[in-house]
C-alpha cells in the first residue's frame, strides 16, 4: 500500500534493549545488587553521553533495560560505548545486547519509555533472537548482510571481553578513561595508577588481545554510522 512505504528522510534512531543473562539464578541480595549497580552505571551513562543519548536509558523490568541514541556519528559512538561500559562494570556478570535501527512513530520523549517505532520492533525482536540463538548482541535494521557481519563481529568482540581477568578488565578500563589507546602517556599513565610496570600493562594488553578489541569497537561504530546514515563520515 502506498500509505505504508517508508520515507527514507526518516531519522534512523538506534533503539537499544538489554538484558542480565540468568539473572534469575542469582540469590535474591545478589540480584537486587546486581541491579542497583546497573542503574548506577546507567546513570552515570546518562550523564556523560548526553551528545549521543536521545532518551535517557533506564532499567525496564529489573534486569532489563533500553534507550535510544540519536540518528548520527556521535549516538553510534555511545551505543557501542554502553556495550563496552557494562561489560566491563559488571563482569563477571553477562550481558546481552539487541540494537533496532528505525524512525519513531511517537514522540521523542526525555526518557526511553512510553515511545513506539521500528527501531524498538526490532530491538525487541532481536533480544528474542540473541536468547534463542545465544548470541551476545544483535542489529536489526533493514536485513542487509552488512547487519549479519556486524552482528557477529559485536558478539565476538563482546565475549572476548567477557574472558578477560580482572587486572586485564582495569587496565584497559583505564586506557578507555584516557582515550582509548595503548600508547604513549596512557600506557605510562595506566602503569603509574595500578602501581605495575610498563612492561605489565603491555603483558596485559596482548593477553586480552587489545589491538583487535579497540579496531573491531572502532568498526562497529563507524559501521553502525554508515547503516543509520550513510552521509555520515567516519566516527
């Protein structure tokens, strides 16, 4: 029907829903803990990405949680940057992410709840798929290959995160608070603030496979760019 073609000026915002992974075998003092820090970091997520955030992101359904990113380089950069935040803040605990790109068909509202569209249809069809198929994240969009490889690539790149130590985990949180890289004064700075040699950190660095973790989180962003708006330069 003519009524229902898309219009392809339409903003494709990034819709993010995620989830705990069998959080509901935790104890029930480690479960209420467990989501008292996600909301910490969620808060504090808020307040540090406000250029990329188009609806605050909030905790849903005690374990769940969802927002959405604006239509542009730097609401990409903040979606993969959550990814990357809460699966280092949290581990040992999982997560899994599912990413819907799309128009809103209600009104853009403060806080990421109480709006409809594809981009959340697709975000909430993805976290039916990443549970049945165990994968780590999803994006859905349009149905292009490119979303398969990106989804693939995320979720490689999420679970390898998720096998890091607790001393690879701070090292490279550190590197990521002084810009993400892994030369120069950062790798100095890292080494002065954990009280460990420079030859540690670099130890530590090629054990947790940094090199391909920060170029694949680059690729996921300049990608995720490219499919929400394909005028956007590289992020």
């Amino acid at each position: 029907m003519a009524g229902s073609r898309k219009n392809p000026e339409e903003p494709q915002y990034v819709a993010l829903i995620g989830d705990v992974v069998l959080s509901r075998r935790l104890a029930a003092r480690q479960r209420a803990a467990l989501q008292q820090r996600l909301r910490g970091c969620l808060d504090a997520f808020n307040a540090q990405h406000a250029d990329g955030i188009a609806a605050r992101l909030l905790t849903t359904l005690g374990d769940e949680f969802q927002g959405l990113f604006r239509p542009s380089p730097a609401g990409c950069r903040a979606a993969v940057a959550l990814m990357r935040g809460l699966t280092l803040e949290l581990a040992p605990t999982r997560m899994r992410f599912a990413l819907g790109a799309g128009p809103l068909t209600t009104a853009l509202l403060p806080e990421a709840l109480g709006m409809d569209g594809p981009c959340f249809h697709r975000a909430r069809e993805g976290l039916v798929r990443l549970k049945a198929e165990d994968l780590s994240c999803i994006l859905k969009h349009r149905g292009t290959p490119l979303e398969t490889l990106w989804t693939l690539l995320a979720t490689d790149v999420i679970r390898q995160a998720q096998r890091w130590t607790e001393p690879q985990r701070r090292t490279i949180a550190l590197l990521y608070a002084h810009g993400g890289s892994d030369a120069g004064p950062t790798q100095k700075d890292a080494a002065r603030r954990l009280r460990i040699s420079e030859s540690a950190v670099s130890q530590r660095l090629h054990a947790a496979n940094w090199r391909f973790h920060r170029t694949a989180m680059a690729t996921l962003e300049t990608t995720l760019a490219t499919l929400v708006d394909p005028k956007a330069s590289p992020v």
